[in-house]
C-alpha cells in the first residue's frame, strides 16, 4: 500500500476519506497518485459541480411553473438561446482546461497562470458583445425560436436580464475551467456550491415578493440567477488571487500577451466549433417542437432540464478524465492517461445504467413533480423513456469526448458532432415528427439514435490513438 493509500484509511472508511479529502483544498500529484484515488478526488467536486450548475436552471423552472406554462416556455426557450454562449465558453473552456493541465503535468505553474491571465481578457470581450446583443434583441431572440405573443411578452424581461448579465456565465465558467485543469476541482465546486445557495434564497423572493422584497415574477428569477452567479465569480477572482493553490495569478499574468491569446483562441476555434454545433442543433430541435405548440416545448424544457442532473454529473466524470488525460500527457505518461479514461468509462457505465433504469420506471412520478398539465406530463414521460434507453451509450461517448478534447485533440470531436447532430439528428428528427406517426416523440427518437452514433464514433476515434501525438 502506498504513502497516499495509507493516508485515506486512518480516521474515516476510505471511500468516506477521499470523499472529504475531495471537497477540501489539497496538494495531490495527479500524474502519480493511483487512479482509483485520483480519479474520485477530481470527479467527486466536478460530479457536483456541473450538477450544480443544473440546479440554476431547474430552480427557475420550479418557482416559475407556478406562474404558468407561458413563463415556463420563456425560461426554456431563453436557456436554449443562452446555449449558444454555454458554447462559446465550453468552447473555449475545454481548449483552457487541456492547456493549464499540460503545463501542470510538466511542472510549469507560471505558464498555466499566463494562460489563464488571458482568459480574463477573453471573457470581458465575449461578456461585453453577448450582453449588448441579448439585453437589445431579447424580444427578437425569442420570437426566432418560434415563441408565442404571450411568450415574449411575459419572457421579453427575463431573456434581456439573462444576457445583460452574461459576464457572470462566462466568467464562472472559464474560471472553473482552469482551476479544473490544474485540478483545483474543489474551488469550482465551492464557487457552484455559493452561487446555488445564493439563487436559491433569491429566487422565492424576488419571484413572489416574500417580505421585503418586490414582487417581480420572471424578471426576479433572471436577477436572482445573475446574482448568485456573480458572487460565484467573485469568490473565483478572490481565491486565484489570493489562495495558495495550484492555479496562482499575479498581476503581471494580466499584462496582454497577443501571441498567448491568438494561441487560445486559434486552439479554441474547434471547441467552439464542437460545442456550437451541438448546442445549435438543439435550438433546431427546439423549433421543430414548437411546430407542435407550448405544451411539448414545456414538457422538452422540464425534461431537459431534470435529464441534466443526469448528464452533467458524467460529464463531471469526463472533465475529470480530461485533466487526468491532460496532466499525465504533459508528464509524458500516455499508458497512464489511457488507463485513466478507461477507468473513468466504467464507473460512468455503471451510474447510467442504474440512473437509466430508474428514469424508464418512474418517468411518470418525476414529470409529475414539476407540472400538473395532463399534456405536459405526456409528452414529458415519453422523452425521459426514450432518452433513457440511450444512457449506457451516452455515458460512454461523453467521457471519451471530454478526454480527447483533454489531450488537446478538440478537432476529431467537432467533426463527430457535426456528422452526428447536422447530418443526421436534424433531418432525422424532422421527419420522423412531420412524416410519421411518431409526431414530437419523433424528435426524441432522432436525439437518441444521434446520440449512440457519436458515441460509436467517439470510441472508434480513441482507439485510433492519434490523440496521443498533439501538442497544445
């Protein structure tokens, strides 16, 4: 047994000390640890996390569906919109993360906090352009989504206070990408944990009026989700600055650095590029809904949004893969990051089969918690079933995604997305919907067989190994 396996079995169980030792601060080397040891210490605040960052989403939904299914169609039909700039981030993240855990796992500290000073940058450009557009065009924005009079008329607030704010989504998640690369995962997960807590007192006040606050309806829930974000981020500038971590910025990080940032963002072009065609083909699937009125887009948006306390999680896994891959590629250690994803598809095949089961059994009981709509619950239980069907599949594509855009290789999956979403998942499910019997449900048929495509793709492209031979 080891110095670091001796050192989690003497006050607590093992599994509930690494489980501790996880969400706390710590100095472990991730291109020596055992894996077992290493990968829940990165996976378990990542897990939470991104589950967290779901929490934003559905806490919205559950205090506005008791304003009516038109301001729960805004709220989704608004997250569908603000997908595109998730996109950008993630685009941007995943290339952000891969380099500071290269230069982590190389024992080049002040390299990564260099890269990291640019994000900055990066992220106030993109905060500024997003918000002008969405705060101006809000009403525009949804009614291109296909949303009705009544719609926009009760979403025109909540979209333009969403978008006006969007330097608290850019920042959180670019910030956490980094220290996540450096495998910091902790303090992304403290920075969700607050914002949640934050939003959450928020939300019933400023939505309903409790005591001393105005009653504001959808608006309060945009300014309570903006809220608790920005203090999300603020913690994230405090601790970079200030704490004793792997991932340290001084202020001469923040002098511009041109050559540093056309390196990220020439490097990000694919991420981006991966992440806007996926997300894009959602607002497209979200349209075709639309053809078949408010109550599927609602049933979409409540199943979407509880589906991501499925996924984000496996994604979790996956980003923790991604620095395991990273960080051990950086200390040319290939063997290592190979077992590490190996290690990480087999916990994640596990949780969504069991996750998948349960979802197919109680559909009904879950819908049925967010909305009372005979209609809504329809068509709600038959996505969360037919997705469902595909989370064995999806457990394994997302993880081997995340871990070659880990190892730098952020071309092969935008063009796996761009096959699978593009090609086939739009026309597939448009036609299903319009030409068949199937209707809406078409849609849902046409997600999943996108999905365990790309997966089949996904695996096929890392058993090839080409990954193994990118710098970044």
């Amino acid at each position: 047994m080891s110095d670091i396996e001796k050192k989690f079995n003497k006050r607590y169980p093992r599994w509930l000390s690494i489980f501790i030792h996880s969400l706390r601060d710590n100095d472990e080397d991730f291109t020596k640890a055992p894996l077992r040891i290493a990968l829940p210490l990165l996976a378990i605040p990542m897990m939470i996390e991104l589950s967290m960052e779901a929490i934003f989403a559905v806490v919205d939904i559950t205090f506005v569906s008791f304003l009516g299914t038109d301001a729960v169609a805004a709220v989704g039909i608004t997250e569908a919109l603000i997908t595109v700039v998730y996109a950008i981030c993630m685009g941007i993240g995943v290339t952000v993360t891969a380099m500071v855990a290269r230069r982590i796992g190389a024992n080049k500290p002040k390299e990564a906090a260099e890269i990291t000073g640019q994000i900055i940058w990066i992220a106030g450009v993109i905060s500024i352009i997003v918000g002008l557009i969405g705060y101006s065009f809000a009403a525009d924005l949804l009614k291109l989504l296909g949303a009705s009079n009544d719609v926009i008329n009760i979403g025109t607030s909540y979209t333009a206070i969403i978008f006006g704010g969007s330097a608290s989504i850019t920042y959180l998640f670019l910030l956490n990408a980094a220290f996540r690369g450096a495998g910091d995962a902790s303090i992304a997960f403290k920075a969700l944990a607050l914002s949640n807590a934050i939003n959450i007192i928020l939300d019933p006040c400023l939505i309903f009026g409790l005591g001393p606050f105005p009653e504001l309806g959808i608006t309060g829930a945009a300014i309570a989700t903006t809220i608790g974000r920005s203090m999300g981020v603020l913690y994230l500038a405090h601790t970079i600055f200030n704490a004793n971590n792997r991932l340290q910025l001084s202020a001469n990080d923040l002098v511009i650095k041109i050559k540093n940032i056309k390196i990220i963002i020439r490097t990000s072009l694919y991420g981006i590029s991966q992440f806007l065609i996926s997300t894009s083909s959602w607002l497209i699937l979200i349209k075709i809904i639309a053809l078949f009125g408010t109550a599927p887009v609602a049933a979409y948006t409540i199943a979407m949004r509880l589906m991501e306390f499925v996924w984000l999680p496996v994604w979790g896994l996956g980003n923790a893969a991604a620095t395991l891959v990273g960080q051990n590629m950086g200390a040319n250690q290939p063997q290592r990051a190979i077992r590490s994803v190996q290690l990480t598809m087999k916990y994640g095949l596990i949780f969504m089969v069991v996750i998948g089961v349960l979802q197919f059994i109680f559909a009904h009981q879950i819908i049925n918690l967010l909305s009372n709509d005979a209609e809504v619950i329809y068509y709600g239980v038959n996505c969360l079933r037919i997705i469902a069907i595909g989370y064995p599949a999806l457990a394994i594509g997302m993880i081997i995604v995340q871990s070659l855009n880990g190892a730098g290789d952020l071309k092969s999956p935008a063009i796996i997305n761009f096959l699978c979403y593009w090609v086939l998942q739009i026309p597939l499910a448009y036609w299903l919907s319009t030409n068949t019997e199937l209707e809406v449900n078409g849609v849902f048929i046409g997600l999943l067989i996108a999905e365990v495509t790309l997966t089949i793709m996904a695996y096929a492209v890392f058993k090839k190994g080409h990954w193994q031979k990118i710098s970044i």
